[in-house]
C-alpha cells in the first residue's frame, strides 16, 4: 500500500476513536478512566496493524511525531481540553503515556525490521495488559500497595501478569511455537510487565515496557526451554525476596524493586558479563564512597530509571543486533559516566572543603580505574583495544568535567528529579561518544 494513503487510513481511525469514545462518554457509556482506556486500547489495536500497511519505519515515526503533537494539544489548549482532550485528561492525575505510546509503538516498530511477531508481541502488551490492570483494579481491587504515583491494587497487577502472559503466549502459539516453551516465556515476560507496570511513573512504562519485551522476546526464543525456565525461577525470587525486604521498610519500595528488575533485564538479556560494570558501581558505592550528611534524601525509582535507561538502550541493542558492535562496551561507558558523576557528588557532601576539580579527580579515578579494570578482565583485547578504551573512558572523565561545570549546587540541588535526569542525558552522551571513538 501506499505509505501516504496508509498514513491517511491511520489519521482518520485515530480520529474516528477520538470522536467515538468522546460521543460515548458523553451519553454516560465510559467514566473517565474507562473513557481513556477506550483510546488506550483503541490505538494499540491500530498500531497492530501496522506490519501489514507499511514496510518501511519512516511513515510510523512520522505518525507518531503527529501524535504527539495533537495529543500534546488536546493537553495544552483549552478548548481542546474542554472538548475532546476531556477524554484523555478528564482523569486527575499527572501522566505523558499517552504520548510515549506513540513513541515506543515507533521505536519497537523499527527494531522488528517488519517482523510481525517482535513487534506484536510488545504492542499487544502495551495495549491490552495495561488496560486489564487499571480496570480490573477499579471495579475490584480490595488489596492495596503504595508506589510514587499514589495506589494500586494487587488485583489489578494480578491481571497485568495474566493478561500479558496470554499476549505473549497466544501469538507464540499461532506462530507454531512448542506450547510448553509459548507459556514459559508468556510468563516470563507477563510477570515482567507486571512488575514494570506496579513501579511505573508518570507513563513511562509506555516505553520501557515494549523495548524490554522486544529485547526478550528476540532472545528468548533462541534460548533452550531450562535457560527460560531459569529465567522465570530468578525473576520469581527477586520478587518475593523484594517483597519480603519491602516490609522491613529499610528503603524505598519502588527504586529496591526497579533497581532489582534492572538488574534482571541486563543479565536475561545480555548474560552473566552484564552484571559486571553495575556490580562494580553498586560494591562502590558502598564501599568506596564517602557517606553523604544525615538529611540528604534517600534514591528513588526515579534515580533508578536515569541510571537504568543508558544500560536498557545498549541492552537492546544488543538484542536486536548481536555481535554487530560491542555493545557491552558501550553499556560498561555508560555505567562508568554514572559512577563517575556519583563519586563525585558523594565526595561534594562528604568532602565539602575540596575543590570542585579535587571532586571530580576523586569521582572520575575511582569510575575509570575500576570500570576500566573490570571491562578489560572480561575483554582480554578482543573486541576492544587498548587505544579504544583508554580513549572512551576520556570521554567519561570529559563528560563529568562538563556535569561538574554546570551543576551548580552539587551537594543538594534545588530540583532532585531534574538532576537525575541530567546525569543520564550525560551519562548517555558519554557513551555514546566513547562508542563512535571505537567506529573511527
């Protein structure tokens, strides 16, 4: 089909699903949360479409930029808000999922390469799992638990699992795929999306959820069913032991929950040598680290998703394109611009009467030595050599010069949140950049 006129079959459906709930919530059919899951829903069931009406990626991102912008309208102009954007914004919280949806509906859209299966496996996710949980959670969750975004109901999380399990296993299933190996990995991934969908903020499982279940889907199918299956037993543990540490109430629920999830991902995916450079900045930062001032407020999930997101991104990559770069490297950099920048603001508080330039030689040593170090255990100058390393790693200590330089107040910002988006932005650009030092 012509991309243009599927672009056209698309924008009028969307619009069509706009009008329509808008009419129903109107005549007293939907209350607002169901009046958003209704679109929720709606534009997933569209997006499946999309291996059959386009082959290539650019007609999807252009889609979804349009997206964006209208459904970023129907947030921000009133009378927009008052007419049909009520049927989006009519519920009272804070969330931008609406418009991340478009934007990992995109993303995994490219990385399936027009493969219908990866890309309908995380879109069916996205699109019927989440809407089963905040339904089912509001007509009959009685069992509560408190995230960053307020409550949720185990019953709803319950459908999450249940829901995302028969996403996943049903296409396995009418692919041909051996049945035991089809549930196994629904429930895998089910649980997963379960656990990503009770920590979520502010939307952004919207993305993070469809890019883990491409990473997984693309490599567990190429697994033996006991690698799956241990798989499982692991990602069972980690619950019920973060569970279990919840109710001693040592530290905040959602950040031990993501930061263990996390950690999960890189090795499921990745294997065992993914787990080295975050090792290494956890043993760090309890060890080797000052201790910040009683007062300073302790990490949330949202200093886990910062520090989290540059690895989730080499991670995928290496799914969706192994053994093409060596994208452990580029992960290890990010890692090590995040230990870099942490170090040294560990020492601002606890070292306050050194110098910003004494900071950042303290952080940026202790990154590159022992990040350094570690990647060159596991490479042995196979894929990376030692003119390649040493230059990536300049790039960490360039990129925290540069974190140094602009954070004003590195001890305790005004803007917590705003901070730890910064440091992943760099921490990115970090790797980036030492990645592209590799290519040269």
């Amino acid at each position: 089909m012509n991309p243009l006129a599927a672009i056209a079959i698309v924008l009028g459906a969307l619009g069509g699903l706009l009008a329509g709930v808008k009419v129903a919530q109107e005549g007293g059919m939907f209350g607002p949360e169901a009046a958003r899951k209704a679109v929720h829903v709606g534009m997933g069931m569209i997006c499946l479409m999309f291996p059959w009406l386009f082959t290539e990626a650019w007609p999807v991102w252009a889609l979804a930029g349009l997206a964006v912008v209208v459904l970023g309208a129907l947030r921000a102009v009133p009378v927009l808000m008052r007419g049909i954007g009520g049927v989006l914004h009519d519920v009272k919280r804070t969330s931008l999922g609406e418009m991340y949806f478009p934007l990992g509906v995109a993303v995994v859209f490219t990385l399936a390469r027009g493969d219908a299966l990866t890309f309908g496996v995380p879109v069916a996710l996205l699109t019927f799992a989440d809407a089963a949980g905040a339904l089912v959670g509001k007509r009959w969750g009685r069992r509560f638990y408190d995230t960053l975004e307020g409550r949720k109901s185990f019953e709803g999380s319950l459908a999450v699992g249940a829901v995302g399990l028969l996403c996943v296993a049903g296409p396995l299933l009418l692919a041909g795929h051996d049945w035991r190996a089809s549930l196994l990995i629904g429930a895998v991934i089910g649980l997963f999306g379960m656990i990503v969908e009770a920590i979520s903020w502010r939307g952004l499982d919207n993305v993070f959820l469809p890019l883990a279940a491409f990473a997984q889907i693309s490599i567990y199918l190429g697994l033996p069913l006991s690698a799956v299956g241990v798989r499982f037993v692991v990602l069972v543990a980690i619950t019920v032991a973060a569970w279990i540490w919840r109710r001693r109430g040592v530290v905040d629920d959602c950040a031990r929950l993501g930061g263990a999830l996390t950690l999960y991902f890189f090795w499921a995916v990745g294997g065992w040598p993914w787990l080295v450079a975050p090792v290494v900045l956890l043993a760090s930062y309890v060890r080797l680290m000052p201790a910040g001032p009683n007062g300073i407020p302790r990490h949330n999930l949202v200093a886990v998703i910062c520090v989290g997101s540059v690895g989730l991104v080499w991670t995928v990559a290496q799914a969706f394109a192994p053994g093409e770069q060596p994208w452990l490297w580029w992960f290890t950099l990010g890692v090590a611009a995040h230990q870099a920048m942490i170090a040294t603001v560990r020492y601002s508080q606890g070292r306050p009467g050194w110098s910003r330039v004494a900071w950042w030689m303290a952080g940026v040593a202790q990154a590159v030595v022992l990040q350094g170090a570690a990647f060159a255990l596991l490479d042995r100058g196979r894929m990376v050599s030692v003119v390649a390393m040493t230059a990536g790693l300049a790039c960490v200590a360039v990129a925290t010069a540069g974190f140094v330089a602009f954070e004003r107040n590195l001890q305790l910002p005004d803007d917590l949140t705003a901070r730890w988006w910064k440091q992943g932005a760099t921490a990115f650009v970090a790797s980036v950049a030492g990645g592209m030092i590799f290519l040269l």
